[in-house]
C-alpha cells in the first residue's frame, strides 16, 4: 500500500511533537531508513523530506 498524499502539513506536525516529546531527529531518520527499507520507499521519502523541512 502506498502513501498517502496531500498529508505533508500534518506529517510535519507529528514530527514536531516527537521531536517536542524527546524523539532526535536521528531516531525519526531510521524510521525513514526502516520505512525504505520495508518497501514503503515513497512514504520513507516522504517522512525524510518533512524532517528536513522541519529541522531548517
């Protein structure tokens, strides 16, 4: 099953709020890699470009 699209804002806000809870931008990284690495490579993408929009 592929990602969603359209849900970039709202994937930013659940990166903001781990990041607010304690979660490192190294943590959520992997979870990008794993994301990949599981065959979900366009939601891995995804997840990867909202960090980097997040952490600017």
């Amino acid at each position: 099953m592929g990602a969603l699209t359209g849900v970039e804002s709202q994937l930013q806000s659940h990166i903001r709020i781990s990041l607010n809870t304690g979660l490192s931008s190294s943590q959520l990284r992997q979870v990008a890699r794993n994301l990949a690495a599981q065959g979900n490579v366009d939601a891995g993408a995804r997840v990867q470009a909202a960090i980097d929009r997040v952490s600017e």
